[in-house]
C-alpha cells in the first residue's frame, strides 16, 4: 500500500488548515490522527462526489478543493453540493490558478471560481484568494451557518420604487412584491406555477424554460398569466443554473416571453438584466 503524505498545518487562532496534496490522502490521515474534526481540508484533487466522499472522513469545517475546468456534467464540482447537503461550507479553485496535485499552491495562490450557499452564507465568494478564503471559512464556520432558503436579493431599485428581486423559487414571493416588483426566479415556467404568479401578482417574472420540455410544457405558464396582466419570460436552462435565481438574472439569456413582456420590449437572445429593466419600467 503506497504511504499517504502527512499534510502541511497552517495554524491560527480560529483553528487548523489542513493542506493536502490529494483528497486520497485525508483517510489515511485521519486513521492516524481522528482529532482532525473541526480542521478546514485544503486538497489538490478536483471538488467532485468521489472526492468528497475522502474528505468528509476528517469531519471538515469547511474545505476548499480544485475545480478542474468544471469538466463534463460538472463533474469537477459537483462535491460542493454534496457538501452542502451535509452543511459544510465548500469552495473550488480555478484549476488555472493552482497545480493540481499540490495543496501548497492551491491554498498559497489559487483563486476561487466556484463556491457552494453554505460558503457564500458566510461570505465566501468567486475571486478570493484561497488561503484568505480559508481563514475566513475558520472564523465565520464555527457555528452552522443560517440559512435563508428563499437567498432573496434585491438586485436594482427603480425611483418609482420598483425593484428586480432574485429568489430561487417563485413558491418564495413575498407580500411586499404584489404587483411591484420583477421577480427573477429558478424554477420552471410551466403550469404548476400559474397559482404562485397569480395569488403573488408581481409585476413581471422571469423563470427558467428548464429546458422546455414535451409539448413545450416548461414554458406553458407564460400564455397562462397573461390574462391576468401579468408580463413574463423564461432564460434558456442552458444559460443558467436552475434554482438559482440569482443565475437567471446575471447568467440567463431569454429563450421566450409571453405578449406583455414583449410590448415591454422583451425579446428572446436578451440578456435577462436587460429584460428584467425592461420589464421593470
């Protein structure tokens, strides 16, 4: 059995960072050393399920891993979800930034690309540094972070007091929008959302096509409102994540708008920041 390399130790007052230079090393390790639980994981190895699965034995803090080009299904990044579900806050590094096989260089220059809502609940974003992401991961992941499922952002106010909000899902409306506000949401435009747009009544929506579907059904609830005067559009699930409502404002390109959205001047190939303007005014 080949011999699994100890990690390099970061101390601080916040705790330990753990850095090793592959995912594979971290269960040897703690057969070794079990008092690693609370330790922040730094590992070379891309942020995938069959990574996570090695990591998790540590019973991590948090941990930050490479993103591998995101690859193929986003492979390279689906661990970061399978960390959340179990409330672990997770981040990958631009595999452009940082030598896959050392831990080292990822922790010491890498830059992150990919944060799961568990990391960016604690403030953890795409662009920071990794080793400055890994100390705030150790002061801001002490307690389990609280969770908004709703991720409601108010994204632009118009003078007339309007808004753009992104929520992740038109189920999390709130009284407040009635008609007032765009809402941008993650869910599918299709018929099991007609009751949500009519008992919120926002102004205008934009949801997610989730990739239309038979008989054009992800996209039925469009034609559906607009007896009830109600504008809106659906973003390519190609252009961005679903249930993320965030990605289908600054992500998304429309890929259909019902006849209000488009007197509004709403047209399919827009970005949905400028349709949401549109819609807005």
């Amino acid at each position: 059995m080949t011999s699994s390399p100890a990690p390099r130790i970061v101390r601080s007052p916040e705790g330990r960072v753990l850095i090793f230079d592959s995912a594979t090393y971290v269960e040897a390790y703690v057969a070794q050393a079990p008092e690693t639980a609370g330790d922040l994981v730094v590992n070379a190895s891309y942020s995938g399920v069959l990574c996570a699965r090695m990591v998790m034995a540590a019973k991590p803090r948090a941990v930050i891993g490479l993103d591998c080009a995101i690859g193929k299904d986003g492979a390279g990044i689906a661990g970061l979800w399978y960390y959340e579900a179990l409330g672990v806050p997770s981040a990958a590094v631009d595999v452009m930034t940082a030598e896959m096989g050392n831990g080292s260089d990822l922790h010491d220059n890498g830059i992150l690309s990919r944060v799961n809502d568990a990391a960016q609940a604690l403030g953890i974003e795409p662009g920071m540094r990794a080793r400055e992401a890994a100390q705030h991961l150790l002061s801001g992941a002490k307690k389990p972070a609280r969770f908004d499922p709703t991720r409601r952002r108010v994204v632009h106010t118009a003078s007339n007091g309007r808004s753009i909000v992104c929520t992740d899902s038109i189920a999390y409306a709130l009284p407040e929008d009635r008609e007032r506000n765009v809402l941008c949401t993650a869910g599918h435009t299709g018929r099991s959302v007609v009751g949500y747009f009519r008992d919120y009544r926002p102004w205008a929506f934009i949801c997610s096509d989730g990739g239309v579907g038979k008989n054009n059904s992800g996209l039925s609830a469009l034609d559906a409102v607009e007896p009830d005067g109600i504008p809106g559009a659906a973003v390519s699930a190609l252009s961005a994540r679903m249930g993320d409502g965030q990605s289908t404002y600054f992500d998304g390109v429309i890929s259909a708008a019902n006849q209000l959205a488009r007197d509004k001047g709403v047209q399919v190939g827009q970005s949905a920041k400028e349709a949401a303007l549109l819609l807005l005014n």
